[in-house]
C-alpha cells in the first residue's frame, strides 16, 4: 500500500473510534458476490431498444427509455426480480464491513448481501429502505443501514429510471435530509462507487456551496485505468485524460481518490483498517490443569495483575474462558473496570466461553476464528489439560495460535509458565523473523524474558513492554 493509501486508514481509524465514520457501498462493492453490474442487468433491454449496452454511459436514461417503449416498468421489473431473487452469499469485504464499528451505513445496492454478514455477525443492523422506516428505531442497533435506492424486496419501489431520479427530492426527501447530515459530520469512504447517480451528485453540490469554509473530507477508492482494457494507445490516452479530470473534479467535493490497480486491494485495505483498529484489543489464550513452575495462587495471580494491566492500559481483552485461566482473566478485568467505575461491556471485556457437548472438529475451527478474528494481539499462558488421567499439551491452544497467525496477529507466547505456550516460544524463538513483521535488539530482549521465571509484575511488565514494542 502506498503512502497515500496508508495516511488514510489512519485517518479513518480514528474517525471509526471516535464514531465519526461513514461507510457508502456501490455496485462494485457486490459484484464479486456474483450479482450482474447495471450493464449487464441492462443488456437485455438495450438489444430489445435496438441498442448495444456497451455504447451507453447514461444507463438510467436507458431504463427510462424500456418504460417509455412498454408504457409502464414492468420489464424492468421482471429483469429486477429474476436477478436479485438468486441467492449469493457475502464476499470477504462484506463481512469486514460487518466487523467494523462503523455505526453507519449507505448503500445504493437492492441485496441483502450486507445484511446477512451483520447477520452472520450477530450484530443487529437497523435497515431504512423505505421512508416510513426512518420513524423507527430498532433496539440495541449496532449500525444503521441506509438503502437510498430500494431494496430486492420491492421492486416497484426501487429508484430505477429517470422518473424516479427526478422524483427522488420531492418523495424521499427525508433520505436526502439524512444523508446530508452525514455527509457533513462525518467521514466517508465509498467503494465501488462510480459517483455518477444524481442524487448523491446534488447533495454534494448543495454541501460544497453551503459548507465551503469548513467542509469534512470525505475519500473513494477507485481502479486505476488499465492499458489492457483498451484496443488502441489513442483510446486508452484518452481514458486516462478523461478519468485525470474526473478525479480532479471530485475533489471540489473534499473527495480524496485512493488508486488501486486490482479490486483485491480493497480487501487489503479494508484488512489493515480492521487490524489496526484490533490492536488494542487482546486475546488470551490458554487452559491449565496443573500449573508447572507456578503455584495455582501464583498462576492466578499472574493471570490477574496482567488482565488489571491490560485494562488500566486502555486494551480490550477477549477470552475463551479456558479452564483454569479464564475465571482469573475475568476477576482481574473486572475488578480494573470496577475500580475505575466504568460499566462493563463487550468492548472491554468480550467472553466466549466454549460450548459444552460433543461438535465437529469444523464447528470448533470457526468458534475460534470468530474469537481470534476481533483482536489484533494474542496472548497464550500454560495450555494443558487431562486427558486419559495425564497432563498433556492442550492442542486448542496451539490451534488458536495458527489461526492468529493466519489473521497476522502479534503472537505473544508466554514460555515461563510451561507446557504449550513454552512450545510455542520455542518455536517462535527458533526462526523469529518469520513471526514478527520487526525484529530489534528491544524485541529480542524482551522476547528472551519471556521464558524466564521471575516475579509476577516482572512477567507482566515485560509483556506489556513487548505490546509497546511492536505497536510502534
């Protein structure tokens, strides 16, 4: 990712913590799910008009066009409806999207791709496709939806054809009004927007005239012009040209373009948002039936002042609640929140404690997954347990372990208290470079002293150190 593109996801990490993000999903943003593009939705209907889609750039004024031939929009609506009744399951950037504390959301979309991964998710979202859902507030809402365009469900309602642009003002005004506050309070990041839907294009021209002085920056990532796509130097000379003053132009709007040569940056990008907004939050990893060099008091006692630290600190701690070391990771954290008279919630302290009963090997993989992938740093602590009346090496723990790394978490193995997590420094000591993105004479250090026993608060505070260390 280059310079620009890494200024602003730090940016727009901010603005997410301080509730001040918008996110705007356009057609490109489903069209990896298998959904047609309007082109293609349409290519029908311009060889029905005697027309040849790929000629037309004015696609509304091509559906206006089917509507005036047939005297209503019933063709269209067919195409509509046999399109968007397919079943598609949501792409890894939906269900970023669903992850991310981004309490607000507009979409020009008609599926429902991004309500299943919030779904999915298990978080409540709170959709507004029609103007009486605006009066209505669903309880406990994480996110609000906002689909200015209409939904699947209703096709005569759907913002298809010229008529319905130019009626857009006058019958969903409320929609107008809604989005225009967020466009001036917050900041916005559209993907697989083309900017080219009147609407959107009015109440940007509104906002500049009106908050010239002061206006919120607002950014859109867009593909660059690729020379394979055109059959001669001339036409992609002129592509280029073209698209240069396109992006110009946006910028009257405070709409700072972001390149990319290939849509799978996007999930990069959307990736890195996540990752850094995750690196405050922690996951502890660990189980412990015996606790080796440690007194159970000591063991608990260490798991304690870590959690209290993690706390004080400002991090978030996410658990398993893994035997014998989740109930002391709760009473620490718990015990930090009380005293500094917070109220707790899932943010500070987010518990998932396993189920009780016999699942599939498939079902615990994607358990832990959901855990590992709401945190940025891992902990591991002991990892043992009894099996066939012995102590052995606890293989969940190891297995949260992979799946951290495969999520390029901070893997922070706690060699001093024994069993799985000393196998896991071990491994991790042996070839170092491969684990972590930096390696400094610090790191190393602090690393070392890892599987060293020392007192309780000299273990704490080296791994707090360690944290420091890499989130430089």
């Amino acid at each position: 990712m280059n310079n620009e593109i890494n200024a602003f996801i730090e940016k727009y990490v901010k603005e997410i913590k301080n509730n001040n993000a918008a996110f705007f999903a356009g057609a490109g943003f489903s069209k990896e799910s298998g959904y047609v593009d309007w082109k293609m939705l349409l290519e029908p209907i311009a060889s029905d008009l005697g027309l040849e889609v790929k000629k037309e750039h004015d696609l509304v004024a091509l559906a206006q066009y089917c509507c005036n031939k047939y005297q209503n929009r019933g063709k269209i609506n067919d195409i509509f409806f046999e399109e968007f009744s397919k079943q598609k399951e949501p792409t890894q950037n939906h269900k970023i999207l669903a992850r991310l504390p981004i309490s607000v959301i507009w979409t020009t979309n008609y599926d429902d791709l991004i309500e299943k991964a919030f779904h999915d998710e298990k978080k409540i979202i709170d959709v507004k496709s029609r103007n009486e859902h605006l009066s209505n507030t669903l309880v406990n809402r994480e996110c609000i939806l906002y689909k200015m365009h209409g939904d699947k469900s209703n096709p005569n309602d759907a913002i298809l054809i010229k008529d319905d642009y130019e009626r857009y003002y006058k019958d969903h005004k409320q929609f107008m009004s809604a989005l225009t506050g967020d466009l001036i309070s917050k900041t916005f990041l559209f993907v697989g927007f083309s900017f080219q839907d009147p609407n959107l294009d009015y109440i940007l021209s509104r906002i500049r005239v009106d908050y010239e002085e002061n206006p919120k920056q607002h950014y859109a990532i867009m593909k660059s012009i690729n020379k394979k796509n055109y059959a001669s130097d001339a036409d992609y000379d002129y592509a280029k040209k073209r698209n240069e003053l396109f992006l110009e132009d946006l910028k009257r709007y405070r709409i700072s373009a972001l390149m990319i040569d290939d849509f799978s940056e996007i999930t990069e990008i959307l990736k890195e948002i996540e990752r850094k907004l995750n690196s405050e939050n922690i996951f502890i990893s660990g189980s412990a039936e015996n606790y080796g060099a440690f007194t159970k008091e000591e063991a608990e006692d260490l798991i304690k002042l870590l959690s209290k630290k993690l706390i004080q600190d400002e991090f978030n701690i996410i658990s398993g609640f893994g035997l014998g070391v989740g109930s002391a990771v709760i009473t620490g954290a718990l015990e930090e929140i009380y005293m500094n008279n917070s109220r707790i919630n899932n943010q500070r302290l987010l518990l998932r404690p396993f189920p009780q009963g016999d699942y599939s090997q498939r079902f615990w993989t994607k358990y832990r997954e959901d855990m590992i992938s709401r945190a940025g740093i891992s902990i591991y602590l002991f990892g043992n347990k009894k099996q066939d009346g012995n102590i052995v090496e606890a293989k969940g723990v190891e297995a949260e372990f992979n799946i951290a790394l495969e999520a390029k978490h901070i893997v922070i193995p706690v060699g001093c208290t024994g069993y799985m997590a000393q196998k896991l420094w071990k491994q991790v000591n042996s070839n170092i470079e491969k684990y972590y993105d930096k390696v400094n004479n610090e790191i190393l250090e602090a690393f070392q002293h890892l599987n060293k026993k020392m007192s309780n608060e000299e273990i704490v505070s080296n791994i707090i150190k360690l944290i420091e260390l890499f989130r430089r």
